[in-house]
C-alpha cells in the first residue's frame, strides 16, 4: 500500500471530527471520498498530505512514517512524495504558467533547465503549449486548473491529493479535468485520492467511500 493510516482521530477544541479512520491506498489506485460538508474529508485529506497532524494515529506514506519526521524533512518528503490540487487553484498570479509550474521543481533542488524542460512536456500533455507564457489571468478555468495538476506533479510525486477539483467548473470543464486525472492514473501509475461531491467523478474512480460523521460508512 502507498497509504496507509489507521486510528485517525483529529479533534478542534470540543469538536471531533475524525473518530478513529482507517484508510489506505494501493499503487496507482484512484479513491473517491464522499459524503456531506463537515463529514471530515477535507480534514483527513490534509492529514494523509501530512498538512495537518492526527491527535493520535498512525500514517505511512510510500513507506515513510510520516508522523515521526520533524518539520524540515517533512516538508521535504511532501514536496517531493505529495502533490495536491484544490478547489481554487492558488496559482502565483505574477507567474506563467510554465513558471508556475517550475516553482516546486525548483524548491526541490532541481536545475532550472530540468526544470524548465519537465514544466514545458507537462504543459505539451496538458494540451497548453501555446499557454505556457500566459499569467493565470489571461487563462480559462479549466486551463488554470489544468496547470494547477501539472504543478502537482512536477515533481513526479507516489501520491496526487485532490480536494474538490472540479467544484468550480462548468460541465464541460469537468469532463475535461475527469480525463487529465484518469490518463495520469493510467501513464503514471500514481495512487490519487479525491475529495468530491460530483457523483460522476467519484463514479469514474477505482473505489468510492463515503464518510459520514467522522467514520466510512
């Protein structure tokens, strides 16, 4: 398994969100998580993406313990291990998005022309070539998305972490992003989970859970 995590409880003050969740993932499997807002799938996304800690629990990533990593290897393993996409692209707005693309590549110690070079093929398979010294303003939604997905990956990650990805798209849109997803899947072999209330997409995927109150139902 490329994840696994077991007995995750994660509480805010008196509110207790995760209440003991198992999950786990296998090499290039796609797992959807459902369920109705304030279920806990966002806040265990950002657990398995070692963004958040567990109150107590355990997480193994790619066979790392991921929780026994002090703050600087653990940004590094994430920056190199992990790559997310969100509902909001947080694109860099005074960046192309062939720059927007480099900037983890460049964080994790790679050349800038190897850099340069994965951020242009990523861009090719993405269908924006001819976008790739265009700002996140002069882009489309989907587009900007698109190269929010390439950001992710750039770095060749074992694990893509997707919240809501197409929660701001027209349908569309959609369809185009579901394909960018499953075509990586099936080139990549990468294990992706997405959070989602889009029924269709969470069809599309290996396994569907559903999360309710803190627990899969």
């Amino acid at each position: 398994m490329i994840i696994e995590a077991h007995g995750i409880h994660k509480s805010f003050g008196q509110l207790e969100v995760l209440k003991g969740v198992d999950f786990s993932a296998a090499e290039g499997e796609t797992v959807a998580i459902v369920g109705a807002s304030g279920a806990g799938k966002s806040t265990l996304l950002q657990i398995l993406g070692t963004l958040s800690t567990p109150d107590s629990g355990t997480l193994t990533i790619d066979g790392q313990d991921a929780l026994r990593l002090g703050s600087d290897a653990l940004a590094a393993f994430r920056g190199r291990r992990i790559g997310f996409v969100f509902q909001a692209h947080h694109l860099l707005p005074e960046f192309t998005a062939l720059e927007n693309i480099m900037i983890p590549a460049l964080i994790a110690g790679r050349k800038m022309q190897e850099a340069k070079k994965e951020a242009a093929a990523l861009l090719e398979r993405m269908g924006l070539a001819a976008r790739a010294g265009h700002k996140p303003s002069e882009l489309s939604g989907g587009e900007q998305q698109r190269v929010a997905i390439a950001r992710a990956i750039v770095n060749r990650p074992a694990v893509l972490l997707a919240d809501e990805p197409t929660g701001n798209l027209d349908s569309v849109t959609k369809q185009e992003i579901h394909k960018v997803f499953f075509d990586l899947r099936d080139s990549t072999g990468q294990t992706i989970v997405i959070v989602t209330h889009d029924p269709q997409l969470a069809s599309l995927c290996d396994r569907s859970l559903t999360m309710k109150d803190g627990l899969f139902v």
